[in-house]
C-alpha cells in the first residue's frame, strides 16, 4: 500500500507486537514487506501466513471481476520471491504462503495476532474469511467501500460486534477495525 496510506495503518497497529500475522490477498508480498518490516523489530520470531489464488486465477478477468479484485493475479513466485529477500534482511522470519481459494486453503480457524483480509470482496468470501479468523486479536478488512465488503461489516455491526470504521482520509480506502 502507498506509504501515506501505510501511515495510517501504522497507527492501527499501534505499538502492539504481533508474531503471528496473516494476509489474505497476499498478491506480490508488497503489503506482506511493510508488515514484516514493521513488526518484525518488535518480536523474536514473526510467523507469516499468506493467502491468495496466485497461479491459479492468473489471467482469469472473470474471476477478479466477480470478487472485485482490481490488482489481478500473479505467480506463487513472485509473492516467494519478495518473501525471500525479507528473509534474508529478517532472520526471526517464517513464512508460509497458501495457494487456492481461502474456502479450500483456510477450512480450520486460525487466531492470528494481525490478520489484513484484502483477498476477495465479494460478501460470501469475506463472511467465510472471517468465520475463519475471528477469534484473532487484531483483524483490519481493507476496501469497506465496495458492496460485498459493506455488506457484511454492516452486518456485523447490527450482531452487535464493535467494528472501528478508520478512514484513510487521503485516499479511498477505508477499514473495518476489529480487536480482541
């Protein structure tokens, strides 16, 4: 994310010291790098876990269409490739990335200590991710402005879950904010 926009999440995070992160929408690992690069000073070991279609939805204009992606796809590689050279410059790094649709690749819960959903948008896939990690102590759902994403942080809120809408101000983007 452009780093005035990184600003801002910075101070979502806060100075909490999370070591397990995870990422669903993983892409080429641009976010995945300033997460690391931040977090990773405050912890011994940080564990990454990266979610994300990658080869298997390259090209598939269909696919991205429907789940409101606008970044497209990329190889496995490339998000392995950027990990890598984090690795190098952290050793206290583990990661590990997880190919396919998160309704096939995330079928157990996972408590994270920060999870950023941005994979896909549409309202089924976002309700399924985080049925998957709401248990985790920090979750940011990125893009609240498109209609599948709205929809169900709207929905959480009449459930009554506290959700902190953060908007970017500069930009267009907005969070859902949840803690635990």
């Amino acid at each position: 994310m452009k780093s005035f926009i990184f600003d801002v999440m910075k101070d979502v995070i806060g100075n909490s010291t999370p070591a397990f992160i995870g990422e669903i929408g993983t892409h080429k690992g641009a976010t995945a790098t300033q997460f690391i690069d931040l977090l990773s000073p405050r912890v011994d070991n940080i564990l990454y876990y990266g979610y994300d279609v990658f080869d298997d939805k390259v090209g598939n204009l269909e696919f991205h269409r429907a789940e409101r992606n606008g970044k497209g796809g990329v190889t496995q590689l490339t998000a392995e490739t950027t990990l890598n050279k984090l690795k190098a410059r952290h050793n206290n790094l583990e990661y590990k990335l997880h190919r396919g649709y998160t309704t096939t690749t995330l079928i157990k819960p996972v408590v994270f200590d920060f999870i950023y959903i941005d994979g896909g948008h549409s309202y089924e896939t976002v309700k399924h991710d985080y049925s998957m990690v709401k248990e985790s102590k920090l979750i940011v759902f990125d893009d609240l402005n498109l209609p599948g994403v709205k929809q169900f942080i709207d929905e959480l809120i009449r459930d009554g879950v506290d959700v902190e809408i953060v908007n970017t101000v500069v930009s267009k983007h907005i969070w859902g904010v949840i803690r635990n």
